[in-house]
C-alpha cells in the first residue's frame, strides 16, 4: 500500500495536477500544502484563489483528507483524517517491511565503496565511505533494488614491485605478516627506495615482473593482498558492515581489460598522445586525464574506466554509485564523461558520484594523531570504545557520519557524539530502548498488545501530540525513498531525530502506563509503532538498536 502522501500525490494527478506536497510553513495550516495554483496561475495569467479552487473542486480527496482549504493568495492546505493515520499505522505494525515501500522503477545498482588499499591502514577517509556506502546498499536494498556491492580496493600498482623487492631483501616470511607489520614494511620500503637507486630499479624490475605474471613475485603480492583483506574484514566486522569477500572487486581485476580501454579510446579520438602519453581532454578541470602514462603503465583512470564498462556491461548495472571523498570529484567527473563519450555508459545508466567531506580534529584541522600521522580506523573505534559501550560507541560514530549533510567536513568530537541527548545516534538507541521499556512493563502488567477494537474512535490518539506521532509514522516510507533517491543519509537521520523528539514531547503530555481502558491500549500501540519505525530507521542507517540499555 502506498504511503499516504503518494496516495494523495496520485488522487491530485488524476484530477490533473501535480501538488508538489510539503510540509505547511505552521502545524495549524495542517499536514499538506501545494502552491500548485500559484505555479499554474502565474502561467496562465489569473487569479490563483480561482485556479485553487478548480483544483479543489475536481480533486477527489475522500478516505484520506478532511476537504481541503484554500489560504493566502492561493495555496491549497490539506489535513489527513484521523481513521487514515490510524490505518497507515496499523498496516506499518502488520507490515515486515514497516511500510517501506519498492520503487516503482526497479533497478540494478552498484555502490562502490570503502576501497581501502593493500598495505595501508584504513583512515578515517575510508571509514566514511564503509559507513555511508552501508547505509545507502541498505536503503536501496530495502527499496526493492537488485543491490550490487562492489569494494574497489588498491590492490595494483607501482608500490608493489617496491614492497615486494623489500620483502626479498629483508628475507621476510610473508605467513607471519599482519596489516599492522605490512603497514611498516611499506614505510621501510619508501625510505629504501628513495635512499638507495639499485633498489630503486629493482623494485622498477619487480613491477614488470608482477605485470608479467612471474610466479614467485605473483605469489608474494598475492600474500600482501590476503593479509591486507583480513585486516579490512576485521574492521568490517568491528563496523557491522555488510561487505564480505564476494564483494571483493579490486583494481587488479581490471589489468587485463586496460590495453583495450587504450586502444578503444585512441581509435574513436577520445584520447591524444601527449609527451607521450596517452591522454583525454575534457571540460572538467584544468589537467586532462591520463589514460596511459609515458612510461607506459596504466593509472587509476584507466581502471576506473575499465570498471565501468564491467559494471555496465557484464554486471548489466543502471546506476553506479561511487561513495568517495570529495577530494576525487574532478577524477570521477572526467571518467564519466569519458565512458559517456566512448559510449559505455550509455545516457539511460545513471553515473554518480556520492562525495563527502573530511573529519576534523578540535583544532579544526585533518584529523591527525599527535605524532602528525592520519588516524588508524582502529584506534578511533578504540577512543570511542572507552567512552560507550561497544554498540553504543558505533552508533554514535555511524551517526556523526551520516547525520551531516555529505559535503560537510565535520569535528570529531567524541563527547558530543556519545551524548544521550541532542542530535546523536545513543539518543535514538536510547529512545528506542525508552519505547521497549513501557512496553515490557505493559506486558508484565498483563497487556496482550492488542489495539482497542476501535482505535480509529474520534477521542483516542485525538492529542496534538498524539496527532503529531502519527503524522510521523505515516512520513516514514516517504523518507526512505526520498533517501534512495538523493543518496543523503542525513535526511533519515533528520527524520529519525524528529520522531524521537515528537515521542519526548508525547510522554509529557500523555501518560501511557498511567492511562486506562482503550486509551491505555490506543498508546501502546502508537509506542509500538514508533519503536518499529525507530527500529527499523536506525537498521538501515546500520545502527544496533538494543531492546535494553
Ligand atoms: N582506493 C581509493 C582511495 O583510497 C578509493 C577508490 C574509490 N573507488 C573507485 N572506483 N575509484 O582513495
């Protein structure tokens, strides 16, 4: 069943018109309000009260709205009927999926997210994208989408013929090798390179070596590459994030299709020599994009344009998520154009970068430890951990990140983020927990959870702030689809936050455990379906909802 605003979308479509419904500038303008009239009117050149009350007299609102009214020049201002919240919350209580509803457009989708690299730590940077790719293959998932994760770590390139030769060197015994020691090994390999040039031309051997496919150094970098991968599934499983193995797509998957990229980019004359490299000249930025460098080797370009034409035509994906910091937007704006101009990625698939900002430390800059180095994902789950308990801890780092709109950089500020009250994700764990708490004392005191048999009676659930719950409720299949859309997060953050605070402002007024009869019942119920929907809201934004606190 479509929620009601869609409901109400249709019945104004079929008398004709489109009403853009949104939230009224005051609650006492009701629920709805279209400046439908206003947009038509000024087209038409008359009055818009006129045109209003054309609209109002051929749209059929019956089962859903008291008759509409028309207020100030023209705008058209709705309130849903008391049986038709009550029924959208009821069927939100039966409802596995709360109510959410599927897209009407299904789709394939890949996001492609977190991407850690081989040998490196994951940095905060990384960690935003594991948090906001997670929650947005939620959403859609949720939406009825066919989901495709797709993790494109950096597991090729010219750093590995010098990890590997500095394997070598140290005569190292890569079983006893973790992410920690290869994190060093990399460091040590660096200061090698650029200290001494015979290592510096034998780590240049290793790299064609590893091209070639010699066993022995395909056999080394195979074994940085696993135990790199156990370190990121560690942190995955730390994070509660989907990704696994399978989802493993790294940038080595695509080595043998980049000769072709380059051969299929210069013969259409997408690409030019340039000192002799091979490049593309597009609108975006100043510097083109490097398809092949003069030293003949392939770049990050390259894979990432022989990724899309897998996830396009082998994975058979309509929109491609790219869930990177913001840093990368020009990169990501250059590659579409090219696989747009090369055709493979024809106009009906979607291409979209999903940018973020950075996170801050107090002082307002990169967030860094005291030694100056970037903040290991580790050791900040470890800071947050010794101020909250392990799931209340990642609720509040998964909010911090999700809550502000993306392209925002944000402090990490772990007392503000662990608050119980304010905008944080424990205050929603705990107003879940609060809702749970009632309801088992309900339940010891002999509540069998049933409504009364005539919730929808004009005096139960009549309380403004019984009104405004249900009003809520009713909003939340409107929210997740509006997410999976505009891939922002903090719109459901922001909707969930709301819902918290209008449960607060009802516990005032409407005593629940205190109250009798079928008021008592008509109360649980509505407690039981916003601790559904917070439920619900707090899983797809990848936060534990515990019954208890
Ligand atoms: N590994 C890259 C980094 O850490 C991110 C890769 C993002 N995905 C992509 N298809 N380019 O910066």
């Amino acid at each position: 069943m479509p929620s009601l605003l869609s409901q109400l979308h249709d019945r104004f479509a079929a008398a004709g018109a489109d009403p853009e419904l949104r939230p009224p500038g005051r609650p006492e303008f009701g629920h709805y309000q279209s400046n439908v009239a206003l947009r038509l009117a000024n087209q038409q050149g008359r009055p818009p009260r006129q045109v209003a009350q054309e609209i109002v007299d051929r749209v059929d609102v019956t089962g859903l709205c008291q008759p509409p009214t028309i207020a100030g020049p023209g705008f058209i201002n709705l309130r849903l009927t008391g049986p038709a919240l009550i029924q959208a919350m009821a069927r939100q209580l039966d409802d596995p999926a709360v109510g959410v509803e599927p897209a009407a457009a299904r789709q394939r989708v890949v996001v492609d997210y977190s991407a850690p690299n081989i040998a490196k730590p994951m940095h905060v940077g990384n960690l935003r994208s594991t948090i906001i790719g997670d929650c947005l293959v939620r959403v859609l998932t949720a939406l009825g989408h066919d989901v495709i994760r797709q993790n494109h770590i950096g597991d090729w390139g010219t750093q590995f013929g010098m990890l590997i030769e500095q394997l070598m060197a140290e005569g190292v015994d890569v079983a006893g090798l973790d992410l920690e020691s290869s994190v060093a090994l990399y460091r040590r390999a660096q200061a090698h390179f650029a200290a001494d040039p015979d290592f510096a031309a034998a780590a240049r051997r290793r790299v064609v070596a590893l091209q070639t496919g010699e066993p022995e150094t395909r056999r080394l970098w195979q074994a940085l590459v696993d135990v790199s991968k156990a370190g990121f599934n560690r942190a995955y499983r730390r994070l509660g994030i989907l990704l696994t193995d399978d989802d493993l797509a790294g940038e080595s998957l695509y080595n043998d299709a980049l000769p072709q990229v380059a051969a299929e980019l210069e013969a259409a004359g997408i690409a030019v020599q340039d000192d002799g490299a091979l490049v593309v000249f597009t609108d975006q930025g100043t510097a083109p994009l490097i398809v092949r460098k003069s030293d003949g080797g392939y770049g990050y370009a390259a894979t990432d344009l022989a990724a899309i034409r897998h996830r396009v035509d082998r994975l058979k994906a309509q929109r491609l998520i790219y869930v990177v910091g913001a840093p990368q937007a020009q990169h990501f704006q250059q590659v579409f154009a090219v696989a747009r101009r090369a055709g493979w990625a024809p106009p009906e698939v979607v291409l979209e970068h999903v940018g973020f900002g950075s996170v801050l430390g107090a002082d307002g800059k990169m967030f860094k430890t005291r030694q100056g180095q970037a903040v290991s994902l580790d050791s900040l789950l470890d800071e947050a951990e010794r101020v909250a308990a392990p799931n209340v801890a990642m609720a509040a780092v998964k909010y911090a990140d999700l809550s502000n709109s993306l392209h925002k950089d944000y402090v990490f500020d772990l007392e503000r983020m662990t608050a119980t009250t304010g905008d944080t994700g424990p205050y929603l764990q705990y107003a879940h927990a609060r809702v749970n708490q009632i309801l088992r004392r309900a339940e010891a005191e002999g509540d069998t959870g049933e409504a009364p048999p005539d919730l929808a009676a004009p005096e139960l659930l009549a309380a403004a702030e019984e009104e405004a719950l249900l009003l809520d409720l009713s909003r939340f299949p409107d929210v997740v689809a509006e997410v999976g859309e505009t891939l922002q997060p903090h719109r459901l953050c922001a909707y969930l936050f709301d819902l918290a605070s209008a449960l607060s402002a009802f516990y005032e007024r409407c005593p629940v455990l205190k109250a009798a009869g079928p008021t008592r019942a008509a109360r649980l119920t509505l407690c039981r379906a916003v601790g559904r929907v917070l439920a619900r809201g707090l899983d797809l934004l990848g936060i534990d909802a515990p019954e208890r606190m």
